[in-house]
C-alpha cells in the first residue's frame, strides 16, 4: 500500500513538473494598458472635454451666485422687508441649482468613465485572449489585479498587447 501511495505521489509530482516546463506565463499592466492606448488617451480625452465644458458652467453660475450675494449684502438695508425676501428666494433657488448641476455633473462624469472604462476593458480582454492563444501562454496575469509581488520583467507583456489593441482598433 505504501509502495502504490509512492508511486501515485512520484506520478502526480512529475506530471507536475512537466506540466509547469510546458507551461508559459505573463502578465500585463491592465491600467497601464488602458490608460496607455489610443482608445484610452481617446477616451480621456473626450472626458477632459466634458469636464471642462462642465467647468466653464460651473464657473459662470459661481459668479452669477457671487454677483447676486454682492446685490443682496449692498441693497439688503435699502431693500424693503419684501423685496429683500424675494432676492434672497432667488439666491437660494439659484444656489439650489448650481448645487444640483455640480451633483449632475459629477454623476454624469463618472458614468462616462465608467462606460468609457467597461468597453475598454471588454475590448483589452478579447485581444489579451487572442494575444495569449496565439503565443502559446497559459496564463496571463493582472498583475494589479492577482496580488502579484514578483514577475520578472521579461514576463511582462503589456506594451506588445497596447500594440495588438491599437492595431486592431484604429482611430476614429
């Protein structure tokens, strides 16, 4: 009985070994990756663009908002009790919204980047795939993602799947 565990054991350890000599690993960069392809630059871009449009709002209704302050501390004494009540409405509807715009902004902002970051990934994901079967690996790590503390440099693959991802997806 012992001799039979024996043997399993000496079996499953050199099927192991040849297994692991067989084997080819890498890893990648996925932010690295995403952040560094055209698609990614694209869509940073385009998000930038958006945020300071979204800024140049921002930066209007803050100096309408200042302006009517201003009105209201310089006229406050001279206002009647009514008139001064109405400007200060106004104020706080006015403030009410630019609270509510720079909410929706943000929302909408990190919607984006959200989007933006799922097609990426989904298309990064399709080309790490392609890429690994093609060159014969048999695993492909995140390195962010795995709790990787050590990789060689040389199992690094991140700027040839750029290079596969830019290719296969050309500017627009």
């Amino acid at each position: 009985m012992k001799r039979m565990m024996m043997m399993v054991m000496m079996l499953v350890l050199t099927s192991g070994a040849a297994w692991a000599a067989e084997s080819k690993f890498g890893y990648i960069d996925m932010q690295r990756a995403l952040s560094s392809s055209e698609a990614g630059k694209d869509a940073k871009q385009q998000l930038q663009g958006r945020l300071k449009g979204y800024q140049d709002q921002i930066n209007a209704k803050q100096d309408e908002l200042q302006k009517l302050k201003g009105d209201l501390e310089k006229q406050g004494v001279a206002l009647s009790e009514t008139a001064r009540a109405a400007k200060e409405k106004d104020y706080q509807q006015k403030l009410k919204d630019f609270q509510r715009f720079t909410k929706d902004a943000e929302e909408d902002l990190q919607a984006r980047d959200g989007e933006f970051t799922k097609k990426l990934i989904e298309a990064m994901s399709k080309v790490v795939n392609d890429y690994g079967k093609k060159n014969g690996y048999t695993i492909i790590f995140d390195a962010r993602g795995t709790g990787m503390l050590y990789a060689d440099q040389k199992a690094d693959l991140t700027d040839e799947v750029i290079k596969a991802f830019n290719a296969g997806n050309p500017k627009k």
